[in-house]
C-alpha cells in the first residue's frame, strides 16, 4: 500500500502545528506537506516531510499555487486550518479544481459562508431553537448605542467575520462603545453587538462526516485564554459534559458542516445556562489536546476523507490538561534570510 500523503496549511498556527503534532502520532503515518504563508512559520520546520510557503488565501494566486503543490507532491488529503483559506477553497470552482487530485472534507460554498460569518452562524442556530447570547446588528455608532442601551452593559462589540478574537471588545460602559465600534468594523463585515455572558469557555471538538453526521466530538475547557475576554486558549483541560456535548454537536449538525468544527460554548455563571460564542470551522487551535486524550481529530478527519466508515467516537481521557509553552526550533541559516 502506498504511503498516504497529507497537506497540512496554515501551519504556523496553532491549529496547524498541533495538526502536524497530530498526524505524526497517528497510526496512518503519512507523509507531511505543510503550507503557510510565512517562510519562517515554525510548523515548516517541526514534524513535516516537505514545506512551502504559498500566497495569502485572498491573493488570485493562491488556489493556483496550492494545486501545484498538490500535484507535484502527490497529495491524497488536503487539510485547511485557516478561516480564510476554507472561504477560498469552498468557492465551486476551487472544490472542483482540488478535487481532481485531493480528497478533503469540506461543504458547498453556502455552508461554508454561513459558518464563517458569526451572525448567519446565530441564525442559523436560533432559527433552530438552539440557544444564543441575545445579540443585535449595528450599521453604525448611533445604532450600535441604541442596541448596547437595550442589552444593557457590560456588553461585547464583535465583527460577524473575523477569527482569533481580532477587533472583539468587551465594553464596560458608554465610553467605550466609539472606540469598540470602530475597532469590529475595521475588520470588515457585519458589526454585532452583544450580551456579555460571564462563565468559562468550552469547545467541543467535532469532526462530522461527508453527510453531515458526526463522527467524533470531545469536550474541553479553556483554562487561560488571550486575551481573556475570550480569545486564544494557551491552557485547557478535558472535561466530561454531556449535556454541552450534546449541544455542540447540535450546533455544527444545524449548519450542515462537513469536516472538523469546534463550537465554542460559555456556561452562563448566572443561571447555569449553556450559549453558544461561535463556530470555528476547522479544527480549534488547541486540538493536539484531544489527540493525546485518544481522539485524534486530524487521523479521523483524513480516514474520513479517504473513504473510510468509521464508527462515532465520544470515548476519551477526562481531566487531561496542557499548558502552552514556545520553544525554538534551530533552522539552517538561510532560513533566516528569506
């Protein structure tokens, strides 16, 4: 049998890198072609077989460069890590083109807008009587108070697309509405005002099938975030909750989604009530966590995407945590002068 071939982007990410970290330890032992778009992004350098650094998603040349590296690499799995990349990707022509010569696990280019824009994903979800923070659109400063005196403060300003909790404010009061506004609406797209929902973070790590069905969900806890309002988790821990399980999974099944999806959900400290922050979809940054809990996400997604009928899977270690800790990576030195 030959050996399995799997592209990897984004890897200078979290997502990416502990991908990477992932298929390494899975009993598939592929060989690894990992993409970003800095030369010096340490998942080039840490675990993959072959590396190259390609456009930005939103650069023309980007699917193009990506196919080229698919064919002369021989790739069997194509799996994206970043927002942007999937919005690429998931444009008909771009599926088609890929999947001349790749598998992947991704849907049609509605579903995928609709993921990746925040406030269709609510909608979504509370057209489906799933519970969501109470959250309104703003157009500009004067509404956006307008809908922040009717929730009331503290409240979150949030633009609909961004990712790593680029331009999300939490806003104490009044005074701090202009600056937040204008923040979220620097990141494009539609700017969202919110309750602010106190109580810890969880994700739940899924990965659903090509009908939508899922295939592999987890549950975990984000410990430490940046910032900590609500970003970037830097220290989680694997918890056992069926009920937020249950309701994860719920979430990612109502948007059709096909491929990994990490619903992030805070339990409101207030009433004890669960509502959904967002959904990521792709694999969530910390996802290395679920893997030596013994659900490896990215094995998963790539037997999935080679055919394979895979029984679901909720089985995993409780009461597993990580810390994230940077260490350097010794490269050649012309590297270093790219």
């Amino acid at each position: 049998m030959s050996e399995t071939v799997v592209c990897v982007t984004g890897a200078g990410g979290p997502a990416g890198f502990n991908c990477i970290r992932s298929l390494r330890e899975s009993e598939i032992d592929p060989k690894i072609v990992a993409l970003d778009m800095d030369g010096l992004a340490a998942g080039l350098f840490h675990g993959a077989d072959a590396s190259y650094v390609v456009p930005p998603a939103r650069d023309e040349g980007f699917v193009l460069t990506l196919c080229r590296i698919i064919e002369r690499e021989e790739v069997d799995v194509l799996i994206p890590t970043v927002d942007e990349e999937i919005r690429a990707l998931c444009i008909g022509h771009n599926l088609e083109r890929i999947g001349e010569t790749a598998s992947f696990l991704l849907p049609d280019q509605d579903t995928a807008s609709k993921a990746l824009d925040k406030s269709e994903t609510l909608l979504a979800c509370e057209a489906e009587g799933l519970p969501i923070p109470e959250t309104a659109v703003a157009t500009d400063i004067g509404g956006a108070a307008a809908r922040a005196d009717d929730l009331g403060y503290p409240g979150v300003v949030k633009p609909s697309g961004s990712r790593g909790a680029r331009g999300v404010s939490l806003v104490e009061g009044e005074g701090d509405l202009e600056a937040a506004f204008r923040g979220a609406e620097a990141e494009g797209g539609r700017t969202l005002i919110q309750e602010y929902v106190p109580g810890p973070v969880y994700t739940v790590g899924t990965v659903l099938d090509r009908s939508s069905e899922v295939a592999a969900s987890i549950v975990l806890r984000k410990v430490k975030q940046v910032p900590p309002m609500g970003g970037v988790a830097v220290a989680g821990k694997t918890v056992q909750d069926p009920e937020m399980m249950e309701l994860g999974e719920r979430y990612v099944s109502c948007l059709g989604w096909v491929g990994p999806a990490s619903p992030e959900i805070k339990r409101d400290e207030r009433d004890g009530s669960l509502k959904l922050m967002e959904v990521n979809p792709r694999l969530f940054g910390y996802n290395y966590l679920a893997t030596a809990a013994g659900m490896n996400l990215s094995e998963i997604t790539v037997r999935l995407a080679l055919g394979e009928k895979l029984e679901p899977t909720r089985e995993y270690r409780e009461g597993l945590c990580f810390v994230r800790t940077p260490f350097d990576i010794l490269v050649d030195d012309e590297v270093c002068d790219r």
